[in-house]
C-alpha cells in the first residue's frame, strides 16, 4: 500500500511541477508580498532604524570638561562628528549644508566650571536642518547636564573643604587628592541612586488585557504569506481530482488492485510535500535575505509544518468533495485561498484582536499557522507553547478530511 501511496504522490507531484504559472504563484508571489510588506512597515533585516546625522565640534578649551564634553560628542553613535580648530571654518561648512551644526566650546570652559561661575557654549545650526540640528542640541543638553552636576559636586567638595582650618596648611597635591576622592565617592553613589532611584516609575497593561511585544514586519509577514499561499493549493488539488474523475482516470484507479486508501493517502502525500517544500523555500529565502531567524525548536518547526500540510491536503479533498466540476473547484479554491489570507491574518494579526473578529479569525486553519510560526521565529517558542496550534491544525486536518471522504462519490 505504501508503495501505491508513493506512485500516485509522485504522479500527482509532476502535475503540480509542470505547471510553471503555478509553482510561482506558489512561491515567488508569496516571498514578494513578505519583502515588500516587510520593507514598508519596517527596516527589514536589521534590528534597528540607523540614523547618521553630520555634526562639528570646535573645542578652544584646554581644560577636563571641555575635552569630555568633545569626547561625549563623538562617541555618541547618532552623530558622525568631526573636530575643527576654528570656530569660522565651522560655520562656513554648516552655511554650506556640511554639517547640521557646529558645537564651540569656549575658552575657560572648564575653570569657569571649576569656579561655579555661569558658562555657556555656542551651537551653530543649519536652518536647511532643522530637525537634525535640534537633535545635535539635545544631545548637547544632556551631556552639559551630565557635565554640569559633576561640576556641581567639584565645587560644592571644594567649598566645604575650604572651611577647614587646616586647609590653608595642606600640600596641594593632597588636597587634590581628597577632593578627587571624595567626588568619586559622591559620582559613584549618584550612579548607584540613578540605577535604583528610590521613587521607581513602572508600567503596565489594563488589568485582563494582554500586553503584546512589538513584532518585526519580517518576522510576521514571511511565515504569514507562506501560511497563506499554502491554502492557495486547495484550489489545484481539488481541480486536478476532479479533472481525473471526469476524464475516467480516477474511475480506473479505484478498479485497480490498488486500495482505496492508497489512492486518496498519495494525493494527500503529493501536496503535504508542495507545502513543506513553500515552507523550506520561503523560510531559507527570509533568513538568507532578511536574516529572519528560524527559531529555537525544531521539532515544533517540523511538528507545525506537518499539521499545516495536512489541514492544507484536507482542506483541498473537501473542496473536490463539495465541488461538481474541476473549473468550479479552480475558481471556490482561489475565493477561499484570498479569504483565508485575509480573516486568517496575513495583512494583520487579526487572531490578536479583540472580540469578534479575533474569535472569527481563529476558526480558520491560517490563524493558528500564522501565529504558530510568528511564535517560533519571532518569540522562540517551544514545542510545549507551539502545542496548542500544531494540534487545532490537526484538528482541522481531521475535520476537513472527514467530511470529504462521507461526501465524495468516487463514481456517478
């Protein structure tokens, strides 16, 4: 019977292969409606959006703050910074678009820190630049407020020290020292309260609402086109059953030596492999291309690539059972392969809506591929977390697969 099985996968595989129409339907429409989706609600293939804004620093100061100011500057990934020496260089390039803006930092910068007097540092901006100008000066802001409390406590530990009647008396050196000392100390324990502020702030979604984690366009979009192009399949199993039943071969077939359950087990078989060859293609193309990861349980791929073939196969033997002609079954396959990819979620993740639309969404076998799926490559599901949709598949598999063999007439 095995055998049997095997012959009659493989002479409906060929069908399926010699159609070229159709293997790009199959596979190559699925992948550029992924990529184009992708790519347009997100920044496919890299964790974060990179954003490179020009930026000058003049620094005139020979002090600490001053060159830690420039420091901070240029190692902040947002800014490609480059450092000048002259102040009207500077703004001659940010007047010719070089640069969004310009930084100067003043002479005595740092001994004016050092004293608590008032200081304050020039940004010259680009007008053409507005937004990337304002950011450079944010980020200025920040690192002067930085800047600014240290200098803060530098001069606060020197005043307090200075009240001491043997300060007058003390080296230098050892004054410097212990005043160095002692903001390191100070520095540390800011460090410390910004890392466990005694007032802490935190979040949360409204009691019985689940909170859902952002989801990568790539990571959502290549598993759900695949789920959905796999349903588009119904249409050709269910038109290639009936072109046989009405062209006698089938009828032939079942006058055989060869069992019944050969016969339907090896179209099944045929079209269980089209699905897991769209999932290895599709899935190998995502990570090649976007480097969309595959997830950390194999099994559970394996496990879930199974159920969706079978539910698929099924599915495509009820349409030729329910069906009265090959082109009838042709046409209710593409209707019902566009209105799985919508309700199942393709466009949007409708089986994660509330309501009616959500419980709607999942009563098709796409909803629960779909979100299997995402659950792998995106969250790192397990076996045991993919369980639930691996097994509604099946359950629709076994629906689908009992209705059509009590409806299907092998012969008029």
């Amino acid at each position: 019977m095995i055998r049997n099985s095997l012959a009659v996968a493989w002479k409906d595989l060929l069908i399926v292969l010699k159609d070229k129409g159709a293997l790009a339907v199959y596979f190559l429409m699925p992948l550029l409606f992924a990529s184009l989706l992708g790519m347009a609600f997100g920044n496919a293939g890299s964790d974060e959006t990179t954003i490179e804004i020009a930026a000058l620093v003049v620094n005139q100061d020979n002090g600490a703050y001053g060159q830690m100011l420039a420091d901070g500057l240029v190692g902040t990934e947002l800014l490609v910074v480059e450092e000048l020496s002259d102040a009207t260089l500077a703004d001659e390039r940010v007047a010719g678009g070089e640069a969004a803006a310009a930084l100067v930092i003043p002479t005595g910068f740092s001994q004016k820190i050092d004293a608590g007097e008032p200081v304050e540092i020039t940004i010259i901006k680009d007008p053409a630049q507005q937004e990337a100008a304002s950011i450079v000066a944010g980020i200025t802001n920040q690192a002067m407020a930085e800047i600014g409390m240290l200098g803060e406590l530098r001069f606060g530990i020197h005043a307090v020290l200075a009240q001491a009647p043997e300060y007058d008396q003390a080296p230098p050196e050892l004054v410097q020292a212990y005043e160095a000392q002692t903001l390191g100390v100070m520095w540390t324990q800011v460090q410390q309260m910004r890392q466990s502020p005694v007032i802490a702030v935190s979040d949360e979604a409204v009691e019985g609402a689940e909170e859902l984690q952002p989801w990568d366009p790539i990571t959502y979009y290549i598993p759900s086109f695949t789920v959905a192009f796999a349903f588009f399949l119904i249409g050709q199993m269910a038109k290639t059953l009936l072109q046989e039943k009405e062209e006698g071969t089938l009828r032939r077939l079942m006058s055989s030596p060869m069992p019944r359950g050969a016969v339907i087990g090896g179209k099944i078989l045929a079209y269980m492999i089209v699905v897991f060859l769209q999932v290895i293609v599709l899935f190998s193309a995502g990570y090649a291309l976007f480097k969309m990861p595959l997830g950390e349980s194999p099994l559970a791929f394996l496990g879930l690539t199974v159920a969706l073939a079978l539910a698929s196969a099924s599915l495509g033997m009820l349409l030729g059972a329910l069906c009265r002609s090959s082109k009838q079954a042709d046409q209710m396959g593409m209707v019902l392969g566009f209105v799985l990819l919508a309700l199942g979620g393709s466009i949007f993740p409708l089986f994660r809506a509330p309501g009616f639309m959500g419980i709607l969404s999942r009563m098709t076998p796409s909803a629960w591929g779909i979100e299997g799926y995402m659950g792998l490559v995106a969250d790192g599901w397990t076996l045991a977390e993919t369980a639930p949709n691996i097994l509604a598949l099946l359950g629709f598999a076994v629906v689908f697969f009992g209705i059509a063999v009590w409806r299907f007439k092998f012969q008029e």
